[in-house]
C-alpha cells in the first residue's frame, strides 16, 4: 500500500547485510521530502539489546580529552558530529531517538525519515515493539523492510568488506585463507543472526502487519516488479535512472565448488525455509540450489 502524501512516516531497516541496504538509503534519500539525518546505519538498538553486537554500544567507549575537544569545536561551528557522540546520546537516553527522528520529520516538506542498520536483523520483538510503539505515540508510522541474498553469498560480501577494512571485527577473522575463513565466520554468533532470515521475519511479522512490512530480495531488487512495489510502499515517484547506481562494491571473493557445496550445506535450513515461503528464492539462489 502506498503512504499517503504526507503521512510522517519512519522506515526501520533490519537488513540483511549485504543485500542492497546502502542502494536503500541513497535512493530514497535522493527525493526531497526525506531526511535520514547524518548516518545511515546508527546502531543504536543492536548496542542495547543484542549482546552479539555489544561493539556497538557507544556509552562503555571510551572517548579521550582532544577527541572531546574536538567534538566541542564541531558543535561549536555547527558541523556535523562524529557518529558516536550521537549513538552515545541517543542510546543514554532511548526517548531521544524518537524525539530525534520527529524533529527530523518537523522540518518543512520532510515525510519520511528513518534509521537502516542492518544489525537490525537481530533485534528482539520486545525492541522491535518499543521502536513501533514509541513512534506511534508521536504520531509517526513505523514501515520495516528486509531484504535478503542469497546466505552463501552474504557471507563472501561480507568477508570482502571487512577484508578491505583491513581488520578482523564481527566474527571475521582476515588472517586466515579464504576458505577457512568463510567456514569459521558461518559458525559465528554474528554471522548466524545475520544470515538467519526466517528468525528475522518471525519476530518482523510479530510486531509489523503485511501493510507495514516489505520484504525483498538483493538478487530482484531492479526488477520491475519489485522495484514498483519498493516505490508504492514508501509512496515514491519511480526513478530508474537511480538503478544504475552502485555503492560499497566489492571484488568478488571466488571459491571453489566443493567449498560452495559444504557451505550451502551448513546453511541448508536456511536455504530450504526460504524457498518453502518463497518459492522464487531457488531461482534467485539457485548457484546454491545446485549445490544442495
């Protein structure tokens, strides 16, 4: 269902990681009535609410005397601050991201706002109500979506990131070869919660009804079908001129097809929940379907 034309309206991103979460952001902040603030991905409920994610809680960090008076000087000439100054106020006191994202949607000609942090993918349906219900008393809607790709493939798209960052973090550990790395970081809390779709669409459709929850996937987001109902759902003017665009890309990490089989095998509930629900899925995934 389309939003109605100045409906204020927040969108909750839950993910999944690497599956087209940051085309998300760009387009729909490319119209002129959104405004996602300073940052894409705030992790702000993760670092409160899911101990896997616990990097993400700024208010244990610690943060030194010329970082502070740097921070000071930012405000002072009305820059942007850094993002963890703003996690940190935010996630001190809850009701301030609320009251954050409505001033957001105060502004003149602003309708939609929001807050996609594909950590998200993990919170727990009591966050996920606190976040819907805490809008709603400030008169804002909360839409969600969650896309999904194809696990195998999340998980290689996600090694190449953190390879490229240079640092072990979330359960990646870089300094191993390629296939150790992949089989090792599948068995990791992070990885599991971040590649779990069915977990995470049971405890979305606990909190968000099917007109305020749009689900998708990475492999078929510019197809036309689901790019007209990505534009419904949020009430956007369609731009495919913005499909072209590409963002966080990354060299593909190449693995043999016995490597490909025992980790699609290791994912196999993943794989089969999926298709059952969703039967296109096996055409999306289907470089692992074969290997199934």
């Amino acid at each position: 269902m389309p939003l109605q034309t100045q409906e204020p309206t927040f969108v909750l991103g839950a993910g999944a990681q690497k599956a087209g979460t940051t085309w998300l952001h760009a387009y729909l902040s490319h119209f002129d009535d959104v405004d996602f603030g300073p940052i894409k991905e705030y992790h702000v409920w993760d670092g409160l609410s899911v101990p896997e994610f616990i990097e993400f809680d700024a208010r244990s960090v610690a943060i030194g005397p010329r970082r502070r008076l740097r921070h000071l000087w930012r405000g002072l000439k009305r820059l942007s601050q850094e993002d963890i100054f703003l996690r940190r106020r935010l996630q001190s006191h809850p009701d301030r991201y609320f009251d954050f994202f409505a001033g957001l949607l105060a502004q003149d000609g602003i309708r939609l706002t929001g807050d996609i942090t594909p950590a998200y993918c993990a919170l727990p349906v009591d966050t996920l109500r606190l976040i819907r219900d805490g809008f709603a008393r400030r008169g804002i809607r909360t839409r969600a979506v969650f896309l999904m790709r194809d696990p195998v493939e999340r998980c290689l798209s996600a090694l190449r990131m953190y390879k490229r960052g240079g640092r072990s973090r979330q359960g990646a550990d870089i300094s191993l070869p390629d296939n150790e790395m992949l089989l090792r970081y599948m068995e990791t809390d992070q990885a599991q919660l971040r590649t779990n779709y069915p977990a995470t669409l049971e405890r979305l459709e606990a909190v968000f009804d099917a007109e305020s929850l749009l689900v998708g996937f990475y492999e078929s987001m510019f197809e036309p079908d689901f790019f007209a109902d990505l534009n419904r759902f949020f009430g956007c003017k369609p731009n495919p001129d913005f499909i072209a665009r590409r963002f966080n890309t990354t060299e593909r990490m190449e693995i043999s097809d016995s490597l490909r089989e025992q980790a699609a095998e290791r994912l196999r509930p993943i794989y089969v929940s999926c298709a059952e629900r969703f039967p296109e899925a096996r055409r999306l995934w289907a470089q692992s379907f074969a290997k199934l």
